[in-house]
C-alpha cells in the first residue's frame, strides 16, 4: 500500500522537479499535481510532463492532495503556506525540502490547521544547478533524508512520510529542528559560505586578473566555484533564516582560521601539520561512511 496516492508539489525547481521524476519512477501510480509561480517554469514543468496536473493557481493544486510538498525558497514557506491554506483536506499532510527546519516548522504551523499532520522533510541531497530541466529520478537515492516533526506531529502521519522517502531510495533519520538546524550549519550552510567567499575574493584580486584566475583553475578553487553557482535566492533564504547556527559556527571557524594565520606567520609547522593530519583523518571517515569515493579527483573523468 502506498503511503500518499494523490502528492502536490508546489514548486518544480532542481528538488521539486527530481522529486516529481523519483516519484513517477518509484512509485508510478501516484498522482502528481504541479504548481509554480514563475508562470514560464510551470509551462517548462509542463512541456517536461513531470506532472499529471499543473495547477493554474497553489490553492486549485492542494484540493484533492493526501501530501503537499513545499519545494520553494524557505523564506518564501510561509507565504505559500498561508495561500494554499484555505484549500488544503484536513486529511493531507504537509512537509517540505527545505535545509533549515526550525523557521520552517513554525511558518507552516502558524499558517496550516492541525500541527499533527505537519511533518518538515531535507533530503540531503542537490547539486549547484537549478530549474526543471536540472532535476534527475536518482537525486535522492542513497541519501539521507532528514525529518524534523514537532511534538504534536502524529505519529502515523511521521512513518507514512518516512515509508515515501524510503521509496524513493532514501535512509530517513529523525531529528529535533534546532539540532539540525545546527548540524548543517557545519556540514553544509558554512561550506556554501566559505565558498561564496573564497570565489568572490578571487574576483575582487586586483593583481590576478579574471582570465588568470579562470585559466589556471586548480581542484581546489574548481570545486569551490561550483558550490558557489548554487541557486542565489535559496542560499540567502537559507543563511537569513538559519542566522543565529550560521553565525554561531562562523564565529568558531573564524577562531580557527586565526589560529592558522598565527602558525603560519610564525613558522609553527607542528601546528599545521597536526591539524592537516586531523583533517585528513576526517575525510577518511567521509569516504568510509559512505558519504564520497574514494577515486583520485572525485571519480572525475580527466579527459
């Protein structure tokens, strides 16, 4: 028995649109309507025939839904929340695919009747693309994906959104909000920022000039552009709305980049050395977790 029979999906992004291809490829009875307010990618979403239905309007996409999911910016949750909120069944569960779980939890409870049936989702995964065209059926496939219900989420309505991501090929972990909040503050929100940062200062170096920077390009400052050509409305939603973690462990980060520009200035190698090896060690754990391969550049083809 499928968890969810009738699924609304409002916004068809790179997540929105993945999930509407893992969706028709894991479970193809389902009934997929479709909703975006970018009047041209709900018209792309629909060329694409990612969808049974795309709805003219977000409260039309919620009426006959059993789960509506929010694939929009989290800072625009809440908005849509409250617009679809006089249309939704008091049967359909509410979830999302957002990366910050606490702000999210309380827009879509102050909006939506019934916090028994709101159960906010992150699925792990994404790439620096974005659009209907970027999506894929196995973005979610060995990933995590985490659930952050509140208290008085219904236990039923948890474990049938659990049984839909581990469908979809999933590993579902539940997780109390602000925790993750924290977590992928770390693992996730600060990698972005340094990024953003690093891709930025190298465009702003007066005496490296862009084609320089462009033409000598080394795995490192490679890989930090494309973390940096992520979706810009998503990743300021995200540093906005999870402020106090992001700020929290950029202050811890700048702590410890302050002790390496100590080392270096004064010649400590042990120091660096000691904390190369930590790092090292770290990523070792990332490969046997599972989480990378192991592959000389990434598994890149070098051609």
């Amino acid at each position: 028995m499928l968890p969810f029979e009738r699924v609304t999906i409002l916004g068809t992004g790179l997540i929105g649109s993945s999930l509407a291809r893992a969706i028709r490829n894991r479970m193809p009875t389902v009934r997929l309507t479709g909703y975006d307010r970018d009047a041209a990618v709900a018209a792309r979403a629909d060329e694409l025939g990612l969808f049974d239905d795309m709805a003219d309007s977000a409260g039309a996409s919620v009426c006959d839904a059993d789960l509506v999911v929010f694939a929009v910016p989290v800072r625009a949750i809440g908005a849509a929340a409250e617009e679809i909120a006089a249309d939704l069944p008091r049967d359909a569960v509410v979830s999302d695919v957002g990366s910050v779980k606490a702000s999210v939890l309380k827009a879509m409870a102050a909006a939506i009747e019934g916090p028994d049936r709101i159960v906010p989702a992150h699925p792990v995964a994404g790439t620096e693309r974005s659009g209907p065209d970027a999506g894929f059926a196995e973005l979610f496939e060995n990933r995590w994906c985490i659930l952050t219900p509140g208290a008085e989420a219904d236990a039923r309505n948890v474990e049938r959104v659990s049984e839909f991501w581990r469908r979809l090929g999933s590993e579902v972990e539940l997780m109390e909000a602000g925790h993750h909040d924290m977590v992928l503050a770390i693992t996730s929100h600060l990698p972005h920022l340094i990024a953003y940062t690093i891709v930025g200062t190298a465009s702003d170096i007066e005496d490296v000039t862009s084609s320089e920077v462009i033409k000598y390009s080394a795995g490192g400052f490679r890989d930090f552009t494309r973390i940096a050509a992520s979706d810009p409305t998503m990743w300021r939603d995200v540093f906005l709305e999870n402020k106090e973690a992001v700020l929290s462990t950029l202050q811890r980060f700048t702590e410890d980049l302050t002790q390496l520009q100590r080392a270096i200035r004064w010649d400590d190698g042990d120091f660096l050395f000691d904390r190369f090896r930590e790092t090292r060690d770290t990523r070792r754990r990332v490969i046997d977790a599972g989480q990378d391969t192991a592959a000389p550049d990434f598994g890149r083809d070098r051609r």
